[in-house]
C-alpha cells in the first residue's frame, strides 16, 4: 500500500471531525478513541466520542463515565491522563474544554474553558503543570488547580502530546518544526524544521527525539545540539510514536511496513507490508511486542521482528494497545464494541461497550 492510497484514510478522520464541529447534532463515529491506563492496571481510561469512561480491568464492567449527560459539542478522543500523583485524570474535548476528573469517580474537579481551539492531542502533565496542545497552533501551560500561566504559539496546530527532559519543553507542530520551550514562562529555546508535519508524540531518550513525520520520515533530534543526528525514510507516514528498547526503535507507517532501527545512527530493518495501514503506535511485550493495523489486526512480534500470533477484530484500530497486568487493552472504533482485553496469544478475555 503505498503513500498516496494509505493517507485518506486518516484525512476522511480528520475531515469528519470537522463536519462534525459544524452541527449540532452527535459527531461522526469515525474517529480515533483514547486509550489510557491506572498505574496498577486495574482500571481502564476510555475517551471515547461523547464520554470518558472508567473500565474494571478484571471484568470490563464500567466503574463510571463523563459526562452523565452528553454533550453533543464536547466530544472526546485524546488519550486521559493522570497527573503525576495519581489525584486526577486530565483530557481535552472537541469543544475547546479542558477537564480535570477524579479518577476515581468520575466527579469534575475543575475545567479550564479558555483555549480557542479544538483539543485533539493528549496533555503533558509534570509535578509542576500541565501542558496542553490546540489546534488553534498553541501550547496551554496550567497549574495543576487549572489556571492559566501561559501560552506558545505555533504556525500551525498542535496535535502531539509535549515531551519533557526536566529542563525544557519539546512540543512538535504540524507545521514540521520542533519547538523547545522554557517550562517557567513560554520563551522559545529554539526550533528546528524537520521537513514534515508531526502529529504523534516524540520519544525522548537520553537527549534525543525520535520523530515520525507525515513526510514518510523517522527523524533523531540531538536536544543539546539542536542538530539532526539521522533521518531514516519510511514507504508512508509516521502516525503513532515509536518505542525504544536494548538501542532498538519499533515504529510502523501508513504503508503497512513494521520498523526496527538502531538508534546509533539509524540503519534499520524494514519488515514485510502488513494488512492495511499502521496508525497506531506499537507496545512492548515480555518477550516482543505488539502493533496492530487500521483494518483491526494485532499483529504479536517477537523482537527480532518475527511473527508470533496474530488475531483480528471486526473494528478499525487507531489507537495503540494499552497493556494492563499482562494482557492487552484494545480500543475498537466499532459499531458494536469500544473496548476489549485480550491476553497475549490473541484470545478475547471480555469486550465492553460504550452507552
């Protein structure tokens, strides 16, 4: 699958949240879902069109959802994230608001309603903020109770979750640059142009990010230097961030071809074309790891690449596996199912449904 016929895919998503912000009624149900998990891995965090619900690991039961009440203008798809102590699941929705829950709950602690711009990526949250990305090209800086401290403006929108070292904040925009950002008062450090738009997350690894572009590129960024290290050119687009493990990045394209690189300087094995597009980044097993395709294929790998198993579910797959207590959560965009746990041979264990 090449380039030009794997890509619409992901622009009918996008176009349809757009035609979706322009009526009243329900967004289309043909987007991405976000997909989180409690430190234990005992609870489930679904952001899932008009709601966020809490999911029982052990069971599937819903422990909760937000609102009660839909709210056809507030739909949600960005990851939920807990703040560093655990006391609140933060997510952005599609109608510019910014909510801290209770995750144990449910309960609203505190919106923030400010941001002009849609919220489609996932905030980073520190021990001493949060950070929020918007399509209206800027990064929201909050205090943990949810008031404003300052914004940065792109040339065009955020979508990808900021990545932090402890001294700087990296946030990258789908207008191809790499923006690093003083954390106490939003000055820009500097920038880089790295030849694509960016809409997942970077992996920051000991001084580098590791960057997938739409421009079919896996790009290493020396933070210290400012300087590309090396640039490893994929068949499709990068969607999903990729992970690292023993000098090794696993990442897949629009293309349907799995990556392994070494980070050293970029030499890689590209594996054969999967069924369908890869949009979803991949996971980390005990012993391999998973990736899974658009077309609802989970693909488990060893990590040398090899194929292990392999199972199917009759929904797309946007959003990358979550693993809870050695099993794997699966979020479906489906008309039957929005939630399923299967263990690591690929055998459904339960399967939830969003009300």
């Amino acid at each position: 699958m090449s380039m030009k016929r794997s890509l619409p895919l992901i622009l009918l998503i996008v176009i349809g949240l757009l035609i979706s912000a322009c009526g009243s009624g329900q967004p289309m149900n043909m987007s991405w879902a976000g997909l989180s998990a409690s430190k234990d891995a005992k609870v489930a965090y679904l952001a899932n069109g008009l709601h966020v619900y809490a999911v029982n690991v052990a069971d599937g039961t819903q422990l909760w959802k937000y609102p009660e009440q839909a709210n056809a203008a507030a739909a949600f798809y960005a990851t939920p994230v807990l703040s560093q102590d655990g006391t609140q699941l933060l997510v952005g929705d599609y109608g510019n608001v910014f909510h801290s829950l209770d995750p144990q709950t449910g309960a609203e602690k505190w919106k923030y309603d400010q941001i002009k711009g849609r919220i489609v990526g996932s905030p980073l949250a520190t021990a001493d903020g949060i950070y929020v990305p918007s399509t209206d090209h800027n990064l929201y800086a909050l205090t943990l109770e949810g008031q404003f401290r300052w914004s940065f403006t792109a040339t065009h929108a955020i979508w990808a979750q900021p990545v932090t070292d402890g001294k700087l904040i990296y946030a990258a925009s789908m207008d191809h640059f790499i923006y690093a950002i003083d954390p106490q008062n939003g000055i820009e450090k500097w920038k880089l142009d790295l030849g694509g738009a960016i809409y997942a997350a970077p992996l920051l690894d000991n001084g580098v990010l590791y960057v997938g572009t739409l421009a079919n590129q896996i790009v290493a960024v020396d933070t210290l230097t400012q300087k590309i290290l090396w640039t490893y050119a994929t068949e499709g687009g990068i969607w999903g961030t990729p992970i690292l493990k023993d000098g090794k990045l696993y990442t897949g394209d629009t293309a349907g071809y799995p990556y392994i690189l070494d980070i050293k300087n970029g030499t890689g094995l590209k594996l054969p074309a999967l069924k369908g597009a890869i949009i979803a980044g991949p996971v980390f097993t005990d012993n391999g790891f998973i990736i899974v395709t658009e077309g609802g294929t989970i693909y488990f790998k060893d990590l040398e690449g090899n194929a292990v198993s392999e199972a199917s579910v009759t929904g797309k797959l946007y959003t990358s596996p979550v693993l809870a207590g050695g099993d794997v959560l699966l979020a479906e965009n489906s008309s039957s199912f929005a939630l399923q746990l299967m263990n690591v041979s690929g055998g459904q264990k339960w399967s939830f449904e969003a009300k």
